[in-house]
C-alpha cells in the first residue's frame, strides 16, 4: 500500500512536471517564432503530451494490484527515454534538461531500491554518454540533431561533460539508495511500533474499562485524568464532567500533598452519594514518575468494601453466636435443674399456713422471679438451639392477615397504623410457625418504638439473587420499617447480639433469635436507619416460588 501511495504520487508529480516543461518551452519558444514550425519544437510538444498520457493510463491501470510491479519499471524506463529524447528535441549537450536524470534515478531509489537506483545511474549514464558522442561525431544529424554544440566545446569538455553527468548519477543513485532505505527501514519501525501502540492502547483501554475497580489519575496539581466506567457508576459522574476536576472535590479524604505523590499508600474512607447509603470505599495511591524518574501523577485505585464489611461483621457475629450459643445451651441445663427445686420448695413452703405476710410476699417474689428465670431461659434454649425449619410453601399474605389480626388486640398497637403490602399471588417455602415468630417481634419492636403512636410498614416483593455459586436464583425480601427515633452505628453494630438490648426491661433475645431463624432459612437479615427518622429491617429468603 505504502508503494501503490509513492508511484502514484510520483506518476501526479510527472504530469505536473511535464506540464511545467512544456510551459518553459513554450514561453521560450513564443520569444522565436520562427521556430515554433520547426520539426524539433512539434516533437517536444508531441513528448509531452505523450507522457501525459502515459502517466494517465498508468493512473488507470494502477487500479490492478498485480500490475504494480510492472507499471513500476515502466515508469523508470518511460523517465530515461522520456529526458533522452528530450534532450535529441533541445540540442543535446548544450539541453538545460540533462537534470532530469537525476528524478529518475531518483524515483527508482524511492520506488524500487539502492540496487535498481544504481542500475537507473548506469542506464542514465549510457545513454547521456551515447547522446553526446553521437552528436560529436555528428551521427544523429538525420533527426534533427546538430553536432555544433558538441563541436563548439571539444572532445575534452565533452568527455569531461559525460563523466561528471555519470559521477553525479551514481552518487545520487548511492546517496538516495541508502536515505531510501533508511527511510523504509523507520517506516517498517514505526509500522510496527504504530501497530504494538494501537494494541496496547486497546488492551489498555479494555483493562481500564472492564476493571473491577476504580481507576483514577491525577496529576500533580490534583486534577482528574482517567476516570473509568466504574467509577462512573460509583459516583454518578461521567468521564467528561470528572476530568479536569479537583480531585478532592470528589474524593475530599484522599490524601495529599507531596508525600502522597512520592509514597504509595491505602486505607479506607466513608463515601455518601446523593442516592444511596453510605459506602465504605478501599483506596491504594501509587506515583506515577516520568522519563527522569520524577514523581508526575498519581494513580488511584478504589473499591467499594461496603458488602465485604458487611459479610465480614455478619461472619464475626455469626461465629460469636455459634460459640455463645454452645456454651450457653450447657449452662442453661445447668441452672435449669436448681431452678426447679428451688421453685418447687418455695411453693411448698408457701402451702404452709403458718407464714406471716412479709414471709408471704417474700415467697411470691421468689415464685414470680422463679418464673421469669425459667421463661427467660427457655427462650434463651429456643435461641441457642433453634428448632430445625419444617418447610412448607404457603402465601406469605395468609400470613400477614392473621399477624393484622392477633395484633389487633395488643395495646401497644392502639395509636400504631399498620400498612401491609403484600401481593395475594406471592408464595414463600418456610417454617410457618417460625417466620410468624419473626415478623411478630419485628413488629412489636416496631410498635415500642413509636410509644406516642405513628406509621408501621410490612411490605414483600419477589427479587432477584444470586446463590454463592453465582447462579440466579429467587428470593422475597420482606421489609418492616418504622417511624421511631432510628439507630445509631453502635447499635446496627450489637443488634442481633443475644443480652444486648436498648429497653430497659428487655432480654436482648428477641431480635438475636430473630436471626437465628432467618439464618437457619438460609436468609439474611439487616437494619439500618430510616431518612428521616425510624428503622427498616431488610429479610431476604431464598426458596420462594409465585404464581403457582
């Protein structure tokens, strides 16, 4: 392709040449009149306009690839014969035209190479040495061409004019043969280099687009360079609004400064949008030094951690609550078994008729007591071991109407409005009577959170998951929400802790069996505060069907 470029910008160069020569000689010419109908000017002007359309049919069959080659020479050829007989046209020795040799040795160097230049010098030679000896010895007189201007001169100018014509060929031919192929040789570097840019550049720019990360560039005055789709995502910001901007307009707890542009480091940050909780963002700055080895940029990678941290407490929690669980279940055996002896001899002692009233009231203390010690550990044994789920697949909305109904009743319920959305189509598969458990404490939780009354939410909705091998499966997330004071960090961090509790009279049981059994459905559970005020806990179970 790059040769196809060169002959036909040499063929255009030719036409353009040929034009301008027969513009020279027809300026010349119009000077003599008397020689414009002279046999040599009509075959200058039949030359030329015989290369002209030489170099148009050669533009034409250029069209076919198998004939490069071949028009290649050609063109050589059609240059030698074309300054040979010009130079018989314009007199010869004395012809100002013998330069034209030169393009074409020339040409041949750029088109062909050092080789066919050095035969094009040669050729040249022969044939401007022929000319002129020719014309010495008066022998091309039958064409038109004189020997007086080779005479005038001398045998010796003469030879002397041939050797410098044929010494200025061969160093043309020489010194044009080697910049040719220099030439060639750093067009071929470059090719090569131009292709492993351009595929590095699209293996770069498929990295940066498809990175599981954010990456970010930012120079040393702190402006965004690079800004890949994941970021975009993690921000909202596209490429074009993020560039050029103050890094720490976006990121304000990057760090900074010198020592940031001179030393990697990482760490962690907390990151709010403008359409979504707060998320923890991962960092890793590393410089970026130029060609001296001096610190220019600096590259930023980041990665939203939020779910891992979540996963990593929720493992932390979940192994506390396997231990304690354990250890919990042998101990409440353990004080079980005295509890009941020392539950059955206070009521025998309270059989008795011959107590007085304090030693009475004391007895009934004991008796109360007892009996809270003894529900406050059964619910601790229904905690630490939880029945095993018997499943079943029921419409969750079954479910909601007889919680609307038992709740009803309860007086902590009276100032409460309670707003269920559940679709009558949706089914789920889990232990009934367990999941009743559930949503009963997650609703009464909600309705002591609002003492002085207010808006108590239960909605499910069919959603979209996927399982750990990556597979798409089914869940309902059912979703309770209040309108009460919220939690803080401290408390989303202890909430399903068994004994950890906010209520004054509370176990701290409740929401840490909750868990249980949502774990035990192979579910997950989470609580975060409200906008605006109030606690929404998330459920997620897997194992739904609808519309069956």
């Amino acid at each position: 392709m790059k040769t196809e470029r060169r002959l036909r910008l040499f063929i255009v160069a030719r036409i353009a040449v040929t034009v301008l020569l027969l513009a020279s000689i027809v300026i010349l010419k119009l000077q003599d009149p008397e020689a414009i109908d002279t046999p040599a000017y009509r075959g200058v002007v039949l030359l030329m306009v015989s290369s002209c359309l030489f170099s148009v049919v050669s533009l034409v069959a250029l069209r076919r690839q198998r004939w490069q080659l071949l028009l290649t020479y050609l063109q050589i050829i059609w240059d030698l014969l074309f300054v040979t007989l010009l130079l018989v046209f314009t007199e010869g020795i004395a012809s100002p035209y013998s330069f034209l040799y030169l393009l074409a040795v020339m040409n041949a160097a750029l088109l062909l190479s050092r080789r066919e230049a050095l035969y094009t010098a040669a050729l040249s030679g022969i044939l401007y040495g022929a000319l002129v000896d020719l014309q010495y010895y008066g022998m091309l007189t039958t064409i038109g061409l004189s020997p007086l201007a080779a005479l005038q001169r001398g045998g010796v100018v003469a030879f002397y004019t041939i050797f410098l014509h044929l010494t200025g060929f061969v160093l043309t031919a020489f010194i044009t043969g080697y910049l040719a192929e220099r030439a060639r040789s750093t067009e071929d570097a470059l090719r090569t280099s131009e292709v492993n840019y351009k595929e590095l550049q699209r293996l770069h720019s498929s990295i940066v687009q498809h990175l599981e990360n954010g990456l970010m560039t930012v120079t040393r005055e702190g402006l965004i360079r690079v800004f890949n789709p994941y970021l975009e995502r993690l921000t909202g910001i596209s490429q074009e609004a993020a560039y050029g901007k103050p890094c720490h307009a976006l990121f304000p707890q990057l760090p900074s400064g010198e020592h940031a542009q001179r030393q990697p480091q990482q760490g962690e940050f907390s990151y709010r949008t403008a359409s979504a909780d707060p998320l923890i963002i991962g960092y890793t700055t590393v410089p970026l030094h130029d060609a001296q080895g001096e610190p220019s940029a600096m590259i930023v990678t980041l990665r939203n951690l939020t779910k891992s941290k979540q996963l990593e407490l929720a493992l932390k929690r979940q192994d506390r609550l396997a231990a304690l669980g354990e250890l919990s279940a042998r101990m409440a055996h353990e004080i079980r078994n005295p509890l009941a002896a020392i539950s059955g001899s206070v009521q025998l002692l309270a059989g008795h008729g011959c107590l007085r009233e304090h030693e009475s009231r004391l007895l009934a203390i004991v008796t109360r007591e007892s009996e809270r010690l003894n529900g406050l550990i059964t619910d601790f044994l229904a905690y630490a071991r939880p029945a095993v789920p018997r499943f079943e697949q029921f419409r969750l909305a079954d479910l909601v109407d007889d919680l609307v109904m038992l709740l009803s009743a309860d007086v902590r319920f009276e100032k409460i409005t309670l707003d269920t959305q559940v679709a009558p189509e949706l089914l789920v598969k889990a232990d009934r009577g367990q999941l009743h458990q559930v949503l009963l404490n997650l609703l009464q939780n909600g309705a002591e959170a609002m003492p002085q009354g207010g808006l108590l939410s239960l909605a499910a909705t069919r959603q979209d998951g996927q399982d750990d091998a990556g597979q798409r499966i089914a869940l309902v997330g059912i979703s309770v929400s209040d309108h009460g004071c919220g939690l803080s960090e401290e408390t989303c961090r202890h909430l399903f802790e068994p004994f950890w509790t906010t209520k004054p009279n509370g176990t701290g049981l409740g929401l840490a069996t909750v868990y249980r059994i949502v774990e035990t459905h192979g579910g997950t559970i989470q609580a975060h505060a409200r906008e605006g005020g109030g606690t929404v806990f998330t459920i997620l179970l897997p194992m739904v069907e609808e519309n069956v």
